[in-house]
C-alpha cells in the first residue's frame, strides 16, 4: 500500500522529480562510498548492571560523505538494502568490527546489526566464521543483533542459521523490540540471548507510572523466557537508577555514552554511574 501510495505522488507532484532525482544521486553516491572507503564504524557501550563495567561496544555505521557531510544510517541502510549493497556493506561491517573487538579486553564483547537481506541473500554464516578467523577473535565475543523483520522474512532458514551460529559460540539479539508488528510466539522458538527494548519504551518511564508498568512488564516476559534484557535509549540518571531496581541486565543509551569513534573505545570502556 505504501508504495502504490508513492507511485501515485509521483504523477502529480512536480517535486516528487527532484525528490527522486536526489535520491538516484544518493544511490550513485553509495555506490561509490563502498569502494572510496567513505565509511566508518563508531561504537557504543552497553554497560552490565551485574558486573558493574562496560560488556559490550555496539558497533554503528557511519557515512562520512564527501560533500554532505556524515549521512545518518537511518537514511542510506534502507537504500543500501533496496540496492542489495548491504551485503557487500554488511560484509564490512563484520570484518572491521571483529578487527576492532581484537584489540580490546577480552570480557568486552562486539555487537553488530544484521539487516534481514543478509540472512536472504548471502552466505551470512560463512562470512561470520571467516571474519572471526581473519580477526583472530573468539566467538564467544561477537553478538549479533537482529530484527524482527529476519524473522517474518525467513523464518525457518533463519532459524537453523541462528541455531548453527550459536552452535558455534556466537550470541543472538532482538534488537528493537517491542516496535514490530508480529506475535510474540517466535520469542518462544528462537534461541535469542539477549531482548533488547526499544528506546520508546524508556521516554516516558520517570514520569508515567503506566510507561514505567509497561517496561517492567516487558522485563518479566524476557527473563520468563531465560532472555537477558538491555534497554536502549537510556538518556538520564532518573531513567538509570529506575532501571538499576528492575530485573534489568543492561543499560545502553547516552546517559552511559553516545556512539563514538573507535579510537575512543578504551575511554569508553570505563563508566561509573553518578550515586
Ligand atoms: P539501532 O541498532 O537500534 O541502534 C541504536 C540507535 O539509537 C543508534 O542510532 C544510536 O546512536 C541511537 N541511540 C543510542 N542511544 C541513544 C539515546 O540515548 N538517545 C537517542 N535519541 N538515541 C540513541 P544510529 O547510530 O543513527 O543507527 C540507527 C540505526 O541504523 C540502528 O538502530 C540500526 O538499525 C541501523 N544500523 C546502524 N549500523 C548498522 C549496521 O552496521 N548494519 C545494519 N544493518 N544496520 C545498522
Ligand atoms: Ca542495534
Ligand atoms: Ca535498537
Ligand atoms: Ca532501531
């Protein structure tokens, strides 16, 4: 519907043209990018409420373009995606950021995003094996975080891949959760470790009490299911300390640190939560 809804735009708004001839610039420019090396990884941490350190740094893409200046991944993923160039990007992605984890301290971990046509269109295990390989890094340190759409879009391929990944000593994540659209009934079938819980479910926590039910609520349901829980898009002390109280295991979001540079990564390694 949504993009019969864009066809029909297209005929009768004019600057719909211009619309789209920016993003066919767009598209030529990423093209390009892939091979120019215009692309960088920041990271940022995931802090453990348990162990009080640093366990993870998330890794995110960045597009440092030439004339436009650094390209939110929000806009040019899901154009990488359409294009089928998330896949050599992807590749990317998990190759430097094995490389990257190599030179950390071995209790902190690498996650990295998976886009769902990964899982579709290449071979997402071998290349996964290859670059642990290559980095030297141990399974064991790489997190993968996933989407529902993988899911909806190849449930059962997606489900023996993500056996076998574990098998081989790498650990799923839902990322985003609680922002799609399909039953909670997978939650029971795949073997994730971690639930990660979207950020619009921490907005409001310090000053509704019905946000705040809600998130505990979800808490429950994950570690019901054996799932450790991280909470993303934790922005202040108010939200840190009412999560600190919860069966929370995790807690990402600027409030511990905004994405950064990798050579930032050992600085961000060391956080201590205001008392
Ligand atoms: P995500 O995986 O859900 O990553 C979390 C996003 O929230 C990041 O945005 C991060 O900078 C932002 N964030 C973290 N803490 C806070 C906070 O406290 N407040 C606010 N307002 N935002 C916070 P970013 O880096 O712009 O990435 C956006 C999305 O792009 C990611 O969402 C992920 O879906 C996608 N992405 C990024 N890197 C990759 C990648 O290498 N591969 C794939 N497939 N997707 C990626
Ligand atoms: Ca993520
Ligand atoms: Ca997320
Ligand atoms: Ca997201």
């Amino acid at each position: 519907a949504k993009s019969e809804g864009r066809k029909t735009l297209r005929y009768f708004k004019p600057e719909m043209d211009a619309r789209q001839q920016a993003r066919r610039e767009l598209e030529a420019d990423l093209r390009k990018a892939v091979q120019n090396g215009e692309f960088e990884l920041y990271y940022q941490p995931i802090y453990d409420l348990h162990r009080e350190k640093v366990s993870t740094l998330e890794a995110l893409l960045r597009w440092n373009h030439p004339q436009r200046g650094r390209v939110s991944p929000a806009d040019f993923i899901p154009l990488a995606e359409e294009m089928g160039l998330i896949v050599d990007l992807g590749r990317w992605v998990l190759y430097q950021a094995c490389l990257d984890a190599a030179q950390w301290p071995e209790e902190v971990k690498v996650s990295v995003n998976v886009s769902a046509i990964q899982f579709k269109s290449a071979d997402l295990f071998g290349d996964i094996v290859s670059a642990l390989a290559v980095a030297g890094l141990p399974p064991e340190r790489l997190d993968l975080e996933i989407t529902e759409s993988v899911i909806i879009q190849n449930r059962d391929q997606t489900l023996a891949l993500l056996h076998d990944l574990k098998f081989h000593g790498v650990s799923i994540s839902m990322d985003d959760f609680g922002t799609g659209y399909s039953s909670l009934s997978y939650l029971r079938s795949f073997p994730f470790d971690k639930i990660k819980i979207d950020k619009s479910f921490v907005d409001d926590i310090a000053e509704n009490q019905q946000a705040l039910a809600l998130i505990r609520a979800i808490i429950f349901l994950g570690k019901t299911l054996g799932m450790a829980i991280t909470v993303e898009g934790v922005e202040t002390s108010e939200q840190f300390s009412l999560l600190q109280k919860e069966a929370c295991d995790e807690i990402q979001g600027y409030y511990v640190n905004a994405p950064r540079p990798v050579s930032e990564a050992q600085a961000m390694m060391e956080f201590y939560p205001a008392e």
